[in-house]
C-alpha cells in the first residue's frame, strides 16, 4: 500500500477535525452525561459526590470535575479490595459483561459490550492501519487486557489478525513470511528481536517480509529504537498511549510530533502533589476521564508523567498532543518548581556516551534547591574543556534547570545507586 493511503483520512472525521469549540462542547455534553446517568448505578460514585458536597446535576462542564478528588491506581486497587469486585464503579451486573481481565494490582478490568471498547481504532487508523491488513498481535492474551484490547480494535477497522502472544520469534518470523504479514502490534523491542531473528535466517526484513505497518505501546519508546526498527524493516512505526484500566488515551499520527488526545476521554494534566491543573509545556501527572457510562472512572489518576501542546498538527486533528510520557509521577523529584524524572536525565545524558554512570543530587540551602550531576567518567576533562558547556547546555535544554558538574572517580558511584538523591533537609 502506497504511504500517502496511510497517511490520509480519519477514523472518525466528525470529531478528530472539530473545531476547538465544537470540541470542547462535545466534551462538556460527554462529561453532563457522564455524571447524570452513571451516579444512580455506581455507588463508588455516590460517595465521591457526597465527600466532595455536590450533586451529579452540579457537573456539567469539563471546569466542574475539579470539585471532584482524583482516583489513583492504588485508590482503585484499594477500593475493589473493600467492595468487590469493581470497587462500586461498574454500572451493570457482572454477568452482563463481555469479558473481565485481571491487571497486576490486582485490578480487575471489566469489559463492557460496546463495540471496539477501549477505543483504540482511532489511534490505529491515524498510525495508517487499514481494512485488509494482515496484523501480529504480540500482546498476551491471558488475564491482562492487552492482547484482546488490541484486537478488538483491529477487527472493528477490518485488519486479519494472527493472534501470536509474545515470544516464540522464529515462528513469528514463518507466520510473517508465509501469511505476507503487513501489521504488527506490540513492543518495539520485541520488533527488533523478530528482525534480529530473520537476519539471523539469512533473511532481508525489508525484501523478504512485507511488513509495512507497526504499533506499539506499553514501553517509551526512543527515537534511536524507532529509526533502527523502521530501517531494518523499511516500515511505519507509531506509537500509542493507554492504560490496562482505561484503553487508548492518546495516540500518534502521520506526522509523528506527539499524541493526539483520544475522542473517547478527558484528558488533564495536573501537578501529582496539588492537583493545579499544569499549562501547555508544563509536565504533570496525565488524569483521565474516561466516556464509559459502563466504568465511569472519574479522573482517574494514571501515574504517568507527560506535558502536552496545543500546537497546530499538519494532520488536520485538532485534539493537543502529548509530547512524551516522561515515567511514573512516583519517582519523581520537584527542584524549583521543575520536575526532574530520572528517564528524563537519563535521555540527556545519553547523549554522552563518555559518562559512564551519573547521580543527580538534590540539595537545598537559604531556601534554595540547587542540583548537581555527579559524572562518572573514565577520563576527567581538563577545567574549560567545551565538554562542560555542552553537557549543561543539554541539562538544561532537557530539564529546564541550570545544574552544577562535579566530575567524580570511576567506581565511586555504587552499581544500582539511585539516580536521583534528595538530600533536602525541610523545615519541621
Ligand atoms: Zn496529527
């Protein structure tokens, strides 16, 4: 298939190209809807209503919600462990269910009879998926959502699926040569292996396999992954983001620059510590309220550290995009008002392959924070060697904070030490 055919058209035109104010009226409506008809069925969200001092009538805008707390996973988990088995959120008996899987938590995961319910079709029309692909799916099948949340999607857009599950690469590559597999859905990683393994055959992946297509989810993906998989396969490769609990919530387009925000939820991105609703640019933790009148999870918090943009996309889809998801909230640390994530750093770092190991250290004196990168390096660079310059520059380019260097002896930092040290001392 031509790469324009995948570029062009939208799963759902009506919505993905709405004008911001048709946007936003739609997700007022979703949310009303949301709130009116779930809170008579849902006791979990009865008692959320009443903590909060407020009536479903008294949610009518995407503004509204923040009368309402935010749910993290570990609430979910804890909540389903005191009333199971949904925790008071599912609005239909077990038994009318389509499937129910089980998430490490444990969280259960119900799923409800709508049609492609985690709504990942969109993300994988925009990644350029088509009717008549013939897809792997390398997500497991069994207990977790992942594999059967996929395909639901991909049926629902008309692809042939082999249900593969993960491992096994030499017969993947088989499937892949004797079925003229285009598609794949799966870890990025586990891509390259199947490449690996081909080559290992003897084979080409670029003349020998057909793959033109590929999505994958449920790791960061870096841009020197991405190339490597794309070029050893001569293939398209986008990325989306979801959760077990909620499905798709954004996704990547043609024009690769970040990930539209799904049609299907609300996103915010909120401060993880006060719950300030962050600007454009301004990371925070991503809380999504999903359009499920069958699990209406209410700004449920994913723990997931991301900024977003409201940029123009050349794709024509008007929803902001994610620019990257930068890791878990929990592991990160707050330096003057900028959080520092230790995947953060080390993509900066990367980019020095000279420095063997790093730790950040966070200090605080006179109510100041200051952060210094302690640099393992085999070979200490002379005082005013461009080396200093450039590694700061790029700190702070990548975290937005202006760092001191302390270049230390190889072998001082201990094999698993903590990437980032917060040695603050607060004030009792
Ligand atoms: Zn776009």
């Amino acid at each position: 298939m031509a790469a324009d055919e995948r570029s062009s058209g939208y799963y759902n035109e009506a919505r993905e190209i709405a004008s911001m104010a048709a946007w936003r009226a739609y997700h007022d409506l979703q949310i009303k809807e949301l709130a009116a008809k779930s809170y008579p069925k849902a006791p979990a969200l009865m008692n959320m209503f009443e903590r909060a001092g407020i009536k479903p009538t008294d949610i009518n805008s995407v503004e509204d919600l923040e009368q309402l707390p935010v749910t993290t996973k570990s609430d979910l988990a804890r909540l389903q462990a005191e009333n199971p088995p949904f925790g008071g959120f599912l609005t239909v008996p077990v038994n009318q269910l389509k499937r129910i899987f089980m998430s490490p938590g444990p969280i259960y995961d119900p799923q409800g009879t709508a049609n492609e319910f985690w709504g990942w079709s969109e993300g994988f029309y925009a990644a350029g998926f088509r009717p008549r692909d013939v897809v792997i799916n390398t997500f497991g099948y069994q207990m977790t959502p992942a594999g059967l949340m996929f395909e639901e999607s991909l049926l629902d857009i008309g692809c042939c699926i082999i249900p593969t599950g993960v491992g096994n690469t030499e017969t993947q590559v088989k499937l892949m040569r004797e079925m003229g597999v285009t598609g794949f859905v799966g870890m990025a990683s586990f891509l390259r292996k199947i490449g690996e393994t081909a080559i290992a055959q003897g084979l080409d992946p670029r003349k020998d396999l057909a793959l033109e297509i590929g999505y994958v989810a449920a790791e960061i993906l870096t841009d020197t992954l991405r190339s490597e998989v794309e070029e050893m396969f001569g293939m398209r490769l986008r990325q989306g983001y979801g959760t077990a609990d909620c499905g798709c919530l954004a996704y990547e387009c043609s024009e690769r620059n970040g990930m539209h925000f799904t049609s299907n939820a609300y996103v915010e991105i909120l401060d993880p510590r006060t719950r300030e609703t962050m600007g454009p640019g301004e990371p925070g933790e991503v809380v999504v309220t999903l359009f499920n009148p069958t699990y209406p999870l209410l700004r449920f918090g994913t723990g997931d550290l991301s900024a977003y943009t409201i940029a123009e996309c050349a794709c024509g889809r008007t929803a902001p995009r994610l620019t990257r998801i930068m890791g878990r909230v929990d592991q990160v640390t707050k330096v003057k008002g900028m959080f520092v994530h230790p995947q953060q750093a080390q993509a900066v770092i990367a980019k020095f392959p000279q420095v063997k190991k790093f730790q950040i250290v966070v200090t605080r004196s006179d109510e100041i924070d200051s952060l210094t990168f302690k640099l393992e390096m085999a070979e200490a660079p002379s005082a005013g060697d461009p080396f200093y310059d450039e590694i700061g520059g790029a700190i702070q380019k990548g975290i937005k904070l202006r760092p001191r260097i302390e270049i230390i002896a190889p072998g001082t930092l201990a094999e698993n030490c903590e990437l980032i040290l917060d040695e603050r001392v607060w004030d009792k």
